[in-house]
C-alpha cells in the first residue's frame, strides 16, 4: 500500500503538471472574449501584439532594401518612408485577423515549442514529485 502511495506521488506530480501547462497554453487563445473578468492573452491584447510584430517587422526585409538609402539626396527619405509603410501594413494585416486566425498562424509557427511547454510540466511535476518522496522516506 505505501509502495502504490510512493509511485503514485511523481505520477500524479507529472499529470498535474501537464494539465496546468495545457491550461496555460489553451489560456493565451481562450477565452476569445471575457469570461469573469478573463480573456485569453493573445484576444487581449491583439493591437498592442499587433503593433509590436509591425516594429519589428523590418528586421525580416532582405538586405538588399538597404541599397534605398545609396540613392543620393532622397534614399534615407524613400528608405525610412518605405520602413513606416511596411510597418504600418504588417501592422494592419496582423490586426485584420480574427482570433481563429491568429491561433492558426501561432500554431502553425510554434506548435512544437507550446508542446514541449506542456510536455515540460510533466516532467517537472514529476521531479517534484520524486522530490516529495524522498522528503517522505527521510
């Protein structure tokens, strides 16, 4: 019986923790809208995620847009004015989705990364829960 009891602590340290790590995944899309006060992150805070991917967007233009700036007297100004109209676009692009989309996109990019999330909150469940036995047995 105290045998079962010292397997069954890291097992269930492990399935607790997969199920609070899915529980945070599913949490950044879900709920779409608020529920008692609670909204998924992502749905939450669409614009500002929005606006930020559309600042940092520049940085995936090939090097070759650089060579803008070698056109004398105007290629800083076409530069800079062709930066704020990509910004702005992908901006626009990312805010025109709709959750489901999002989702879609972010599960698409980093659906192995958000698994081993979930996988990673087993293991550790698990750990804690072999610690928990060996403070038991001690």
């Amino acid at each position: 019986m105290i045998e079962t009891k010292i397997i069954l602590i890291p097992i269930i340290g492990a399935i607790i923790g997969l199920i609070t790590n899915w529980i945070a995944v599913k949490m950044l899309f879900h709920p779409r809208k608020k529920i008692f006060g609670i909204q998924g992150v992502i749905p939450k805070r669409k614009k500002v995620i929005a606006e930020r991917i559309g600042e940092a967007s520049p940085i995936i233009l090939p090097q070759s847009f650089d060579k803008i700036k070698n056109i004398r007297y105007v290629g800083d100004l076409i530069h800079s004015k062709l930066t704020d109209y990509f910004k702005k676009g992908v901006e626009n692009k990312i805010d025109s989705l709709n959750d489901n989309q999002i989702e879609a996109v972010l599960m698409q990019t980093a659906r192995k990364e958000l698994n081993f999330i979930v996988w990673a909150g087993g293991v550790i469940g698990f750990l804690i829960g072999c610690i928990q036995v060996l403070i038991l047995l001690i």
